[in-house]
C-alpha cells in the first residue's frame, strides 16, 4: 500500500472554502478563475466517489484555464495514482514542485508516485528532503521514509534470488551449447565467427563479460592484512605505497569497459568488501593524494589529458566512497559481493582444473553488478519512453480542449450563434408564407 495521500484532495488553500466567501468574492474574480474553480470543485466531487476518470478529466479542464496552479496538478496525480496510471501521476507531482518547490504535499505526491514504480531510493531522497528543509516534524514523510527502507531491503532480496535463478538458466544454456558444439565441431568452426559477430556485436555488456573471462584479475594482497599492526601516522602512507603512482591508478579506473568494472564501489577503491568505514577513508584519503586534480595540477605530470582523466577518475572514486558512507547502500552493496563469492565458489567446485576459486569469485561478483546495471538501465529506458509517450498524449488532449474552448469563444463573440438563429426563424417565416 501506499502512503494515504492520494486519498486527500485540497483546495486552493488547503481547507474548503465557504460557500458564502465565494458568493461575496465571485463578481470581483475573473472568468478564467470562475471556470478554473467550477471544474476543480468538480473534479473534488468525482474523486471523493471514487470516480477516477471523471476527476482526471475536470482536473485537465481546470488546468486549460489555469495551467500555472500548482494544486491542481497536485490533485491530478493524486487522481492518476488512484487510477493505477503511475507515470502520469509522477509526471504531474514533478509539475507541481516545479511551480511551487515549497509546497509540502506536493513532494509528499511525487514521493508516492516514486514509491509506486518502485524507486525506492529516489523517493526516499524526496522525504529526506522534506524533513531536513520544508517540515521536520512530517509525520507523512517519517512513515515513508522507513516504508521506502523496508520496501528497498525486501525489493533487493527479490533481486538476489532472480539473478540467483537467472544464473543458474544461464549455466544450463551454456552446458548445453558446449555439448552440442562438441558434437558437432565442424559446424562451429564454419559459423564460429557469425556467431560472435552477431547481434550481440556492438553490446558494451557481452564485450565486458567476455573480457572478464579472458582475463584474469591481478589480485593483491588485502589492505587491512598491511595495516592492522601498523601505527595510525604511517597507515596513509602504506596505502600509497599499495597503490602505485597516479598513471597506475588512471590505467586501473579508466580501463576499457571501466564503465561496467567501476559499478562495484569495492573495486574503485582496491579494497575488501569487509573492510570497516575507518579503512575505507583512509584508502580514500590515500587514492586522492594521487588522483585528486588540484594534486595533479600541480605535479610534474600534469598536461591537459592527465588533469582531465584524473578528473573523471576521481568522480569514480568520489562516487564510490559517498555510496559506501551511506549505512543501506553499503550493505546492499557487500550483499551484492558476498553472493558473487557464494556463486563463484559454486563455479569453481564445477570446474576446478582452468582457474582459481579467487578468480571465480570476482567474475561472478562483476556479473552480478552489471546484470544489476543493465536492468536498471533497461527499466530507466522504458520509464522514459513510457512518460515521454503519456506526456505526449496528455499535451494533445490539453491542446484539443484549448482549440475547442477558443472556438466556442469565437463562435459566440462572433454572434454566430445570434446570426445562425435569425437565419433559422426567417427560413421558418418565409415557409409559413408561402400558399
């Protein structure tokens, strides 16, 4: 379920209005206002009956008379929500914040919105946002934001079992495809080349799966095998000495597909996924002495191309560090690894003779990242298009009814309605006359 704010409709100030307000205030207010509040108050009516629909299409009325108030919007997607149209809704609450950034239930409706297509983590930034700058005492926004935690742990351990299963289908295919080329091997040295140069030929992934089976990670001694007996003052320095100089660490971050190995914030900072938030700063610490750009500028290596590739190192780098500072996404991130250990071991007890149970480990832990990656990236394009499509359709019904109004406001300014009458009575006449 959702946070109950769908089921709230306001009025312009929050409460309804009384009716004796609106008769005294009515000759003074504008026609536009008068339109704009008749087909708002009727929207109200639908929706308190459950209406959906109904409420949707006066609340689109309304808007055409007033497309800058920020409550309408505001009710329309609470409307959208209601009626199960979730990336309407979460179009409108983004209007409404953007016309009124201070207006609390408006963040609370685009909250919701978020929360109903499973973007936990933006929702949760968007009550972080409301208690630590708009209301701090927001009862709404506290239950959202420990039902986004809840929900995010519980879509997380979903996640884990699907890529768990999806693996394991994966492993079946691949046996299957060894066997039949070992039965037949003539066929796969004629068509070997068509099929890795197929349709799969320019996909960014299967070339960074490919790579992570040919080649095998260089795996270096733990840093917190150097530092556990070592005294604080010297700790940094023995992490820069683990790390090499700066073009070492440019070369390891912005390797080919680094896009795809940089997911995993452990392997950005070279270090074990057990490692403590203590560890972790100082081998931040220690990584920006040689990757922080300000550091570069004013090294002896310091053209033009190093200073920007030691820029876009370093927002790996910072990236990664921020992530792990946050107590959820840490832990989701370890999760992530610990089950590509588990799943690495599994692989390596099917077939111990061509490689290490270390190696097994980390390509499965990198697999795991970038399949995750490529869901959400593949979920993220089809949000787009899905709002950019609903956007569209919206916009062309807003400018349908415009035309419509405009022309029923031309008709009648024209006195075509008089004219057509007159016309009409004197056909009448000249029929009675006649013998």
């Amino acid at each position: 379920t959702y946070p109950p704010l769908h089921n709230t409709i306001m009025s312009e100030e929050g409460t309804s209005d009384p009716e004796s307000k609106e008769t005294l205030a009515e000759e003074a207010r504008e026609d536009w206002e008068v339109q704009r509040d008749h087909h708002k108050g009727l929207a109200d009516a639908a929706f308190r009956t459950s209406d959906y629909k109904l409420a949707i299409q006066e609340y689109s009325n309304a808007i055409t008379f007033d497309p800058e108030y920020h409550i309408l919007y505001s009710n329309r997607s609470a409307a959208y929500l209601a009626n199960g149209e979730k990336s309407k809704s979460l179009a409108d609450a983004k209007k409404c914040v953007s016309l009124k950034p201070e207006f609390v239930k408006g963040h609370s409706r685009l909250a919701s919105s978020m929360i109903s297509l499973g973007r936990w983590n933006e929702a949760r930034n968007v009550y972080k946002h409301i208690l630590s700058s708009l209301d701090t005492d927001n009862d709404v926004a506290k239950k959202g934001l420990q039902d986004c935690r809840e929900k995010e742990l519980k879509a997380n351990e979903a996640e884990f079992e699907m890529i768990r299963l999806a693996q394991q289908e994966q492993e079946k295919e691949s046996d299957g495809q060894s066997k039949k080329e070992t039965d037949t091997p003539s066929e796969q040295s004629a068509g070997g080349d068509k099929e890795e140069d197929g349709e799969d030929e320019d996909d960014l992934l299967n070339d960074f799966f490919d790579e992570v089976e040919e080649v095998e990670p260089v795996k270096k001694p733990s840093a917190e095998e150097k530092v556990d007996e070592t005294p604080a003052e010297n700790k940094i320095q023995i992490q820069l000495s683990d790390l090499g100089d700066t073009s070492t660490q440019i070369q390891r971050l912005l390797r080919p597909n680094h896009e795809w190995y940089n997911l995993n914030p452990f392997v950005v900072l070279d270090i074990s996924h057990q490692a403590p938030l203590d560890l972790l700063s100082r081998r931040y610490k220690a990584l920006s002495l040689l990757l922080h750009p300000d550091k570069v500028r004013n090294s002896s290596n310091n053209d033009a191309t190093m200073i920007e590739k030691a820029e876009e190192a370093f927002e790996f780098m910072r990236k990664a560090m921020n992530s792990l500072k946050d107590e959820d996404k840490a832990k989701h991130y370890r999760d992530l690894v610990e089950e590509g250990m588990k799943q690495g071991k599994r692989d390596y007890d099917a077939n111990p003779s061509n490689t290490t149970l270390t190696s097994c480990q980390e390509k499965a832990t990198m697999k795991i990242f970038a399949e995750i990656e490529r869901k959400r990236r593949d979920v993220d394009r089809r949000k787009r298009n899905q709002d950019k499509r609903e956007r569209e359709q919206e916009d062309a019904e807003v400018d349908k009814m415009k035309k419509e109004r405009n022309f029923d406001k031309n008709w009648k300014d024209g006195n075509r309605v008089e004219k057509r009458i007159g016309n009409w009575r004197d056909f009448s006449k000249d029929k009675r006359r006649k013998p």
